[in-house]
C-alpha cells in the first residue's frame, strides 16, 4: 500500500536528508573512523516508520563501529529518484524498494549482486519463490522481505444475512461462484463489489494467476513474448461482466484507487471491496464505531489460490564502498522476531518462514490469520523480471484495460492492443 504524497515536498525532503547524512558516494566513515551507511526507508504509516527507527536504534548500540544513519524516502517518486542518485554517485547504501522496481537497475549494474554477501541463515529462511522475485539473470539484487495478497474486505453484516456460502483459505469461491455472489448481494442501493481499478495492471495479472494466466511468456532464447490464453480472461472478463452485464459491480468505482472506495463500503454502498491485506489499517482506524468487517480470500480457478506478489526489498547499492557492513545490517534487520515487527508495523506479511509461523500474524482478529494461510499460495508477479514492463503498462496496458472494463472494447480489441502492441513494447528492449 501506497501513500500519495506531494512530489515536490518529497524530493526536496529525500534530497535534504541525503546531503545531511552522507552517501555511499562520499566516503561512509566518520573522523573517528566509525564507517556510516546511509538506510533510505520508505516506510510511511506510523507503526512502519516507529518500527523502522526504533530498529535502526538499537542496532547503532550495539555496533558503534557501525553507524546507520535512517533517511526517509517516499513511494511516490522512488524510481526517478533513485536513478538521479545513482547516476549522480550519491545512492544510499541500503535500499528499500519494490521487487518489480528493480529490474532495470539490476540490469543497469546499480545494485549489487549479493549471493556471496548473504548469510546461510537469511538466505535458508526465504523461500526460493520470494527469491526468485529479486534474482534477475544470475544475480540475487535485493532480500525480499515483505509481501501483501489480495483479498476481499466485507461487510459481514449484508455478506451474512445473504446467506452465501462464506469463503474460507481452504475453500474460497471460484470465479463463476464470485460472480454468482456479487449478483445475490447486489440489492437497492448496495453493490456486491466495488472493483478499485485506477491502476488495473498489477492486480489484473497477479489474480489472473489463479487461473493459469501468466500473459509473458519466456523463451529458450530468453525473450519475452506475450500472449492472451484462456487463462488470462477469466479474471478481466468477470469484471467486466459484473460492471456491464450484471450491474454488481460499481462502475464509478473503476477510477478509484483502494482508499477512494472505504468511505462507500463503511456506509454500505459495496458489500465488499477487494485489497491489498494491507489496507486493513485504514480500515481499523476509518470504520465507524460498531462496523462488523472480515477478511475473506480473494476468489481462485483452476491453480487454486494463488497470486503474483511484488515483495518490497532491501537491496545495497553497487557503488556503496560498505557492502559486507550493508548487508550485516540487511541480516540484523530480518532476523525472524524484527520481520515480525516490521510486518506488523506495515499490516504486511513476512516472507521468512520463520517469522510467518509467529504466533502473532496467526490470530483471527483484523483477519491476520486469513492473510497468513494465504502465503502459501502467493507467486511472483508475472511481470517481475521483464524488461520494457513499465513502459508497456504505462502505455499500454493501463489504457486498454481501462477500457476493456468500462466496455468501451471488447476482447479482440484488447487481446490487439496487448499483445500486438504489447510485443512491438517489448522487442526494442530486447534487441
């Protein structure tokens, strides 16, 4: 989850803190030789940020010798600013990031490969899937540490006295069944779903993997090419149904990012709204007094209930001159009890196998249980290590598929405008 903040005063503030602390780029030790390494954090919730501070405090008092100094970076403009600080010689030594916004500084030789550089114990405690999100050629450039699924929040009440079957991580409906369910929960003045889809690429591919969709398909010469199977329509098209054959779905709700729909759904407008897990903070601290809500999972097909993710990371710079020392911080940050702390703070899951079986992300309250039972199932985003992605869903895919769920095109149009204009995106950066 996401938090938009204004741009200006963002970079302004990253730039600021960045002079004020030192970079990799300017020596990293102090005059008694003490080496410092800059932490770039973008953490933003208040729980995240407390958590995160308080981490890197009481790891400054156990390594004098080693000093972290936290700077605090913002989603918004992440990418470009971490571009300019890299290419001006001044990145933070220790990166926070997203997964699928590494690629082209892997390939681009910013990051450092970490394979030898990681401990047997962090590397053992994440499993090879959450990997494989930050492994670009055959480099490791980033730990992946954090990690969301999509699920529904529902009004319990109206989900309850429509006497639908409830989903369950073990049992969750099908697509065809959601549909059927979003219809039956449909009345006067209430919709079954409200579909947020401002930004419709991500959660589009990631839930299309429950139903064999991968969209990019990688050959034995390496390339991507992408196609539009069977598998790929399930998920669009249901959506698509529901908005404009159903009339279960809110269509003013299709320009809406997540926060945009949680005043309708708390006064009853949606019956349910589907999520990133995180979105349950808001949700806690917004809901009015006495509003009954639960986490259910997001619907599955044929390969079950499982999702594409993006974890965030933490990655070391290549220019840092402190790799080892970067990395020991990496490792003191993720041990199993601190992943934990940094999971909660951010209404996040952990991807260590060790964190995630604490018995704290285990309890039924605000649906930590549901989330946790999710993990199993949670996959790479299929998008993860392709190159050209981010122009081809800026210029492609988000307009199509805009239009594809408002009803402005049908299927042949956007399968065109996918994957003919999709692979034209993509060849150049594979040349």
């Amino acid at each position: 989850m996401r938090r938009r903040l204004p741009a200006l005063t963002v970079a302004v503030t990253t730039v600021l803190a960045l002079l004020l602390t030192g970079c990799s780029g300017e020596g990293g030790t102090d005059a008694d030789g003490a080496i410092r390494l800059s932490f770039q954090s973008l953490a933003w919730q208040k729980e995240s940020v407390d958590a995160n501070e308080q981490l890197v405090r009481e790891w400054n008092a156990a390594h004098p010798d080693i000093q972290v100094d936290y700077v605090q970076g913002s989603w918004d403009n992440v990418h470009d600013q971490l571009l300019t600080s890299f290419e001006g010689g001044e990145a933070p030594d220790i990166i926070h990031d997203a997964s699928d916004d590494l690629a082209d500084f892997a390939y681009g030789g910013y990051l450092a490969d970490l394979r030898t550089l990681l401990p047997d114990r962090l590397t053992g405690d994440i499993p090879q899937q959450s990997w494989a999100t930050t492994t670009f050629g055959d480099g490791v450039y980033g730990v992946p540490f954090l990690q969301e699924p999509k699920v529904l929040i529902a009004n319990t009440k109206i989900l309850e006295s429509s006497g639908v079957r409830i989903p369950t991580p073990e049992k969750p409906w099908s697509w065809p069944e959601f549909r059927q369910v979003t219809e039956k929960l449909t009345k006067k003045g209430t919709y079954g779903v409200a579909w947020p889809l401002k930004e419709p690429v991500s959660v589009t591919l990631n839930l299309g993997l429950s139903t064999g969709g991968t969209l990019f398909h990688r050959g034995a010469d390496g390339k991507v090419t992408i196609r539009f199977d069977e598998g790929d329509r399930v998920m669009p098209d249901t959506v698509r149904d529901q908005v404009n054959a159903d009339g279960s779905a809110a269509r003013s709700a299709l320009g809406m990012g997540g926060s945009d729909t949680l005043p309708g759904f708390f006064g009853g407008k949606y019956a349910m709204v589907p999520l990133g897990f995180s979105y349950r903070q808001q949700v806690v601290e917004q809901a009015p007094e006495g509003f009954e809500w639960a986490v259910l999972p997001a619907p599955a097909g044929s390969a079950g209930p499982a999702q594409g993710v993006s974890p965030q990371t933490l990655s070391v710079a290549e220019e840092s001159p402190h790799k080892k020392e970067a990395v020991r911080f990496i490792d003191f940050l993720l041990r199993p009890a601190n992943m934990v702390r940094l999971a909660r703070g951010d209404w996040m899951l952990p991807t260590g196998t060790e964190a995630l079986a604490d018995p704290a992300l285990h309890t039924e309250e605000n649906g930590w249980a549901t989330g946790t039972a999710l993990a199993r199932g949670l996959r790479p985003a299929p998008a993860q290590s392709v190159r050209g992605y981010p122009e081809w869903k800026d210029k492609v895919a988000t307009p199509a598929l805009q239009e594809y769920y408002s009803g402005a095109i049908g299927t042949e149009e956007l399968k065109k405008r996918l994957v003919d204009d999709g692979n034209r995106v993509l060849a150049r950066y594979q040349r």
